[in-house]
C-alpha cells in the first residue's frame, strides 16, 4: 500500500509548484467575503477566441450534432444519476445545459449498491446522437443490457426510453439520405448492418465486417456520410491515443484507412498519477512527465457549421480531473478531415478564433456549482452516485438545507444516497456548510473525493460525541478530531490542485479560520470508476443499521483560476522572453539579447516588435528580424500551456516557435510542447525595464 508519493512524484509536484509559483500573475479570483462563488472556468477569452478545454470538468465519449443553426451535445455519465446530459450551443464554445435523458436506470440491485455490488465503471456509456425528422435520438450502451434508445420531440424532454434486441458496442448511426438507418460497432474490426424500421434490431443479412485488426481502426465510432462519401472516425491506442478514421463510396464498404486524423496532441500536460493496474490500491504510480501520447486527445467526432466550416471536437484524459472535451478546426486535405491547421494536420491549437456565427453568442457556462439548496429541486450540476432512495433525502424536510437520511454501509464506497458532481479544475475549493445535530451513533456524513483511492471529510457521532474524521483510503488511515464542546455546525473544505493532483482538508465552525486535517491527498486517474474526481456530499451509517440524518446547508465551489493560469497579454509593453527549462535569453538574429514590444494583431496575436524590427518566420519555419509593417510572417497565436507556460504559433507555418536545445537555433517549427518540455518551446515573459 503507497503511504506517501513516492520520490519522483513528489519531484514532479515540486515542479508543478513552482510552475504555478512562477505564474503567481494568472487571473486569480479571490474567495468572496460572502454568499457563494460564482466565477467559473468558461473557455471564451472574450477577445474572439477560445481556449480548450471546453468545460475544464469531465465530458467523456461526446457526440455532438446540429439541428439547424444550433449545436446539440451529449456524452457517457456511467453510474453517475441522472445521465446523458442534453446541452446546446449556437457557437460550439457556450454552452447551455438543457436536461438529462434518463432520470435513473433500476436494473437491480448492483444498480442500488445493494448486496454489497456496484456498477461503479458501468451504466451508461458511449451515447450516438442523432435527429431525424423532428426527433431527437440517443442510442446508448448500458452494461449487462441491451443497448437503451432515447427519443424526444423536445430536446428540453421529456424523453422516452426503449429497448434494442441487441447490445452494440460503442456504436454510431447514420441516417441516410434514403431513409434507412445503419449502425457501425465494436473494436479494431467494426462491424456494420442496416437498422429495422422501428431502430430496434438489425435487417437479417446486412451485417458485415468492415476491417481486419490490424487496419489501423479503433472503436468509439462516429459515422457520418458527407458530400456522397461515407466516413467512420474512431479511437485507437497504437503506441499513443490517435484518431483513425475510414471513408468509403458504398455505406457498406470497401473503406480505406487514414491512421492518424488526429495524433500527439496534448498541450503539453504531462502524465498524471496513475494505479498500476486501474483496479487495486497496490501501487500508486507517479507521474511521467516523459510519457508520450499519455494524455492525447481521441474519441470525438465532426460537425459543420451553418456557415459552411468544419470542426472537430474529441476528449482528453487529463489526468486526475478526468476525461476533457476540446474543440478544433479541422483541414480538409486529399478527401480526409485533419484535426488541426494546414501545416500543422493532426495537431490542435489549444487557443484560436472562434467558430463564425450570424450574431456573437453570449459567454455562458452549463452549471452553477454553489448551491445553498433553496431551490425546490437539485440543480442539474448534481449527479447521485447509483440510484438514489426515494424518501431517504429531501430538499424540504428542512427548507434551505438538503437532507441526507444515514442508511447503513460499510464504507463511503457503498454508501447510498452520496451526492456527487464533477470535479472542475485546474484547481477548486469545495466548502461544505454541515449542520450535524440530527446524527445518530454510528452516524458519518461530510464531504468526500469520490475516486479510488477516495478520501472522506466528515463529522462522526459516537456515544463520546461528534467528532471530525478525515478517512485516506490509499493510506488506509484516519485522523480524528474532537469538535469544540457544543459545536453541531462545521465547515468542511478540500484545497484540489489538479495540476500537482494533491488535495488538502481542513475544517473550521467559525467559517473564519480553517484548521488543516491530515496529510495531503494524491488524486489518481484511473479506470475502475472510468471518471475522475467527484465531490461527494455523503451520509451513512457505520453499525449496520439505519441511522439519523445530516443537514448539508450549502456547498460553496471557490475557484481560484477561474480562467486557469493565463494571463492577460501584455500589448503595449516591454517584456523579455527566456526559454523555460534552460531559461536562456530569446534572442533571434545577432547581438545583445533585448526587450521587445508586444503589438496586439487582432484575435489574440501578437507581433514583437525589436527596435525598428519584428520577429518574423518565413516558409521553411525560419526565424529573424525583419524591418516593415508586420503580417502574417510577424503575427503569432498568444497561446498558454495548462501549467501556465507561454507557447508562440506562427501564423505563417501554424507551428510553434522553439529554441533547438542542441544548437541554440530559433526556428518556427514545432508540432507543438512536449510534456517534458525538452524540446525549447515554452517560454516565460518577464515585464522589461526601459532600458
């Protein structure tokens, strides 16, 4: 059992402090005096571009299509209730949520966490959503059952749910222009067959086998048919997550293979803590910033917009946050859709221009993440873990407060009735407000990091009283604390850094000052849960019986770096670049290292401007000073890492700007960074005295 990270995480941590030190001058939020948060991770700049991801909460296997002039999304929420959340968008970057498809799935009593099972891992996954002739449909996988049809008029709801006769393995439909519908499914091989009228089962006959094993396909299947062609696009792990995809004249074949329409693209994240084997506790495996392809993006799909451009969106593991969704342009080349920019194929920016749309959309986000529970029903940021009790918890027992009654359970892991939602990084605070008067013995209720390992905050009642309890399950250790004489009410907080992936607890009855409890928490990405890190309100009883009830008063979602670690761009000023590992001077052509001025292009870009000259690229990616008014060979995407580092593109190759770490030569023609940042393309800026 791992009692500490193991030295080399501890050094990757280290790194990821002083990273986050260095970049003390990110947008930083400060913790409101009073009433809850509010700001929230959105990936609109507000300047006509975007940065991914998305939504910096999980969003896995999504499928996205367009019904007119907007954008329909949904994606895998396993055993987490309600599932399959329905958002829209009319410019692909901001979001509404909009409803879930299916409230709960009862299909017995590992649905429950009854007789010590669970489908933790399980339920719902791998959503194809289509629309076809004024209904919304969600064909969806769900373990031990038949693949599950949604459908709705309205995608507000209500929706219906029905049966197939088969279960299909991450399957994808296609409506054809003809009427009939095919479905593509399973793994590296695929198959294919045409759907009977009612979608139900498949047409005798039809089915076929698309490719061999090793073609090059993978699964996660996303099947459209687009200018005559029909295209599947897929996730494969071949040395590293890629995207294949395949195109054929003939619904049914023969498809040729394209292997990579998306590969290596990770922003440079490196990866995370791991477990050895995604299902023990054995060994907590540390970070690897050399890993490649650990973190690339891979299941996703394609969409047009009503103006006429193409666009990809895929998720990402990130780590111990889970499973991202990003946007990107796609490049049509030779008949294939590459995700990313001419001279960059198969790449992502993780900052550029936003979709075009008739009318600029709003900057809105799909959940609000405090809650003070005075609303009549749970707002759509909370999923319970397996199927909720009915009669067991209230939002109106106690107005203003949920209340979560204690079933019996040997663990947080079985509990019922725990409360959940996404954790959102890079970094965010939950604050749990807990009125613990109504415990009984045996009673133990707080705020949990839903996870394996997890980590539990609570309050427990025993015949000495209440007292605090921080539970560690990769340490199979727990620290008590007696709470002050008299105190029912406490404050629970969990400090998550998803970019170190260390958490810290600690707890207060004043809301004033908080008193840290027990030793940092390493969060892991794994895949027994297949999601990552949830916070989790709980409440359950230790004696096996049923027990009181605890009053969770609010939960209160602080993010620091509500618009992660960037910060603003510094037009008009005198600023100094280093390459960050070796922090050497940048300094194209001749002489002196010197200060350059930072001249806002539009969108994002800049030009930097030495003396009467700007840095500029030309075809073959080479860099230099040139004098004249500064173009697109001058221009450069103003783009961040997620630890914060800065990454120039030129606008003239769509590739990065480097330091060659052998040479020392400056050249514009990086894919993009490296995990381990040894290939000289992030940089740090520093402001510049006017020397």
């Amino acid at each position: 059992m791992t009692t500490r990270p193991p030295r080399l995480a501890l050094a990757f941590v280290a790194v990821c402090t002083a990273v986050a030190c260095m970049h003390a001058g990110a947008q930083l939020e400060p913790r409101p005096a009073t009433g809850l948060s509010t700001k929230t991770w959105t990936p609109d700049n507000g300047n006509g571009t975007f940065t991914n991801p998305l939504f910096y909460d999980e969003f896995s296997d999504p499928d996205l299509i367009r019904v007119g002039d907007w954008f329909y999304l949904t994606g895998t929420t396993m055993h987490a209730m309600p599932g399959l959340p329905v958002l829209r968008s009319r410019d692909l970057v901001n979001w509404e949520f909009l409803s879930y498809a299916v409230d709960k799935l009862d299909f017995g009593p590992a649905y429950h966490l009854e007789d010590g099972k669970n489908i933790y891992g399980q339920g719902i996954w791998a959503p194809s959503l289509r629309y076809r002739n004024g209904t919304f449909y969600i064909f969806s996988n769900v373990n031990g059952r038949a693949t599950q049809i949604f459908t709705a008029a309205d995608p507000r709801g209500p929706w219906t749910r029905r049966e197939m006769k088969r279960s299909l393995h991450d399957l994808s439909v296609l409506f054809d222009d003809d009427g009939k519908a095919w479905v593509v499914w399973d793994h590296q091989r695929m198959r294919i067959a045409q759907l009977t009228d009612d979608l139900t089962d498949i047409v005798p006959g039809t089915e076929k086998v698309l490719f061999t094993r090793d073609a090059g396909m993978g699964e996660g299947a996303h099947f459209y048919k687009i200018k005559g062609k029909y295209y599947i696009l897929s996730a494969n792990y071949a040395g590293g997550f890629r995207m294949p995809a395949a195109r054929a004249d003939r619904v049914d074949g023969p498809y040729e293979v394209n292997r990579a329409i998306s590969k290596d693209e990770d922003y440079g994240m490196a990866k995370g803590y791991r477990l050895k084997d995604n299902k023990t506790l054995e060994a907590i495996v540390p970070p690897d910033p050399s890993a490649r392809n650990a973190d690339s993006l891979h299941q996703g799909g394609i969409v047009r917009t009503p103006g006429g451009e193409w666009w990809g969106f895929s998720m990402q593991d990130f780590n111990s946050v889970g499973r991202l969704l990003s946007l990107a342009p796609i490049t049509w080349k030779d008949g294939w859709p590459y995700f990313g920019l001419p001279g960059n194929l198969g790449r992502n920016p993780r900052t550029w221009v936003k979709p075009k749309t008739a009318a600029p959309s709003p900057i809105a986000v799909p959940y609000a993440r405090s809650d003070d529970f005075s609303a009549s029903r749970l707002q759509p940021v909370w999923q319970w873990n397996h199927v909720p009790v009915d009669g067991q918890w209230s939002l109106t027992e106690r107005p203003g407060f949920l209340r979560l009654h204690a079933l019996p359970a040997t663990s947080f892991w079985q509990a019922r009735n725990s409360l959940t939602q996404r954790a959102i990084g890079p970094r965010s605070s939950p604050t749990v407000t807990l009125d613990a008067a109504g415990l009984a013995d045996g009673d133990v209720a707080g705020l949990a990091l839903l996870n394996l390992p997890y980590a539990t905050l609570g309050v427990e009642k025993t015949g000495a009283g209440l007292q605090l309890a921080l539970y560690d399950q990769a340490r199979a250790s727990t620290v008590r604390v007696p709470l002050p004489a008299g105190a029912t009410r406490v404050m629970l907080r969990a400090d998550c850094d998803f970019l170190t992936e260390q958490a810290r607890f600690s707890w207060s009855t004043d809301g004033q000052t908080f008193t840290p409890i027990g030793e940092p928490f390493t969060m892991v990405f794994q895949l027994t849960t297949f999601q990552g890190v949830r916070y989790a309100l709980f409440d359950y009883n230790q004696l096996g019986k049923p027990g009181g009830h605890a009053d969770f008063d609010s939960i209160d979602v602080y993010q620091p770096n509500p618009h992660g670690l960037m910060r603003a761009i510094p037009y008009g000023q005198r600023i100094r670049l280093a390459e960050w590992k070796t922090g050497a001077a940048f300094a194209p052509g001749a002489g002196k290292p010197a200060p350059f001025i930072v001249r806002d292009m539009g969108l994002g870009r800049v030009a930097l401007q030495a003396g009467a000259a700007f840095v500029s690229v030309d075809a073959q990616g080479g860099v230099g000073l040139r004098k004249g008014r500064p173009g697109k060979a001058a221009s450069f995407q103003w783009i961040e890492t997620p630890t914060g580092e800065l990454v120039l593109m030129s606008l003239a190759t769509n590739r990065f700007l480097r330091v060659d770490p052998a040479t020392h030569a400056i050249r514009a023609d990086s894919p993009g960074p490296l995990p381990d940042g040894s290939d000289g393309v992030r940089f740090t800026w520093t402001p510049a005295a006017n020397d």
